[in-house]
C-alpha cells in the first residue's frame, strides 16, 4: 500500500467513537485497502492521533478481533487477519452502496448528475495525483 488511509472521528456524530474507528477499518479491510497481514498502529499511537482515550480504540480493536477482521498478538500487534478481505463482487456491492450514500449527500445538496458526477471525478483525479487522496491526514494508519 502507497498511501496512508486515515480515521477521522466526527465529534457530532451521534455515533459513539469507538464505533466510528470500528466502522472505518472494517471498510478499510473489506475494500482492501488495508492488506492482509498489515499491520494498525498501536492503540495508543491511534488514540493520540484521534484525540481519544486508550479505551475507545481498544474497545473497537477488541470488537475487531471478535469479528475476525484482526488478530492481535504480543510481540507482533495487531494486524489484518488472512480472510477479511472481501471477494469481487462483495466490493462491488460495497462500493454500490458507498456511492449511494454520496449521491444522497449531494442530492441533499442540491447537486444534480452532472455536479455528481464532476465531483466524483474531481476526487478520483485528487487521489490519483495526491497518493490517495483524502484517507490521508491526522490518525493515518501505517
């Protein structure tokens, strides 16, 4: 992986932190942007970078490891278990429903097709000439 993909917590959110970190990497491991084998920062490097408590990274890392999308280990950390990583078409289906959720963000907008459509071009042209785009900032993953 060339790119640092990052975990942004929405403080207004009315979803609690540990879910939203829980959520992201979930999403990060299943579109496979973060590999099998890699390794997550340490809970508390995480929860530095996130400006949250030792505890609500933990809590979501322990939720991680429940589901087995991660397995922790002493001496080796915490890193992407060998089978989460989701087949062909589970991404597709997964990126269907992101861009779902991005065509009713920009519906409530106001935008029509063609400013969509401009805008999912404008990201991808981003991303391509930035490294990855906009998964990269504070609380960015290894």
């Amino acid at each position: 992986m060339t790119s640092s993909p990052a975990i942004r917590i929405n403080p207004s959110s009315a979803v609690p932190p540990f879910e939203q970190v829980r959520q992201q990497i979930t999403d990060l491991i299943r579109l496979g942007v973060l590999e099998e084998g890699q390794r997550l920062p340490p809970v508390r490097q995480l929860a530095a970078d996130l400006g949250l408590a030792n505890g609500t990274v933990a809590r979501a890392y322990q939720e991680l490891e429940a589901t087995g999308l991660v397995v922790t280990r002493r001496a080796a950390g915490t890193r992407v278990a060998s089978a989460a990583v989701l087949p062909p078409d589970a991404r597709i289906e997964a990126l269907i429903l992101r861009a779902r959720e991005f065509v009713t963000a920009g519906r409530l907008l106001g935008a029509g097709d063609d400013e969509l459509t401009d805008a999912l071009a404008a990201a991808l042209r981003a991303s391509d000439t930035e490294g990855g785009g906009p998964l990269r900032s504070a609380g960015s993953l290894p």
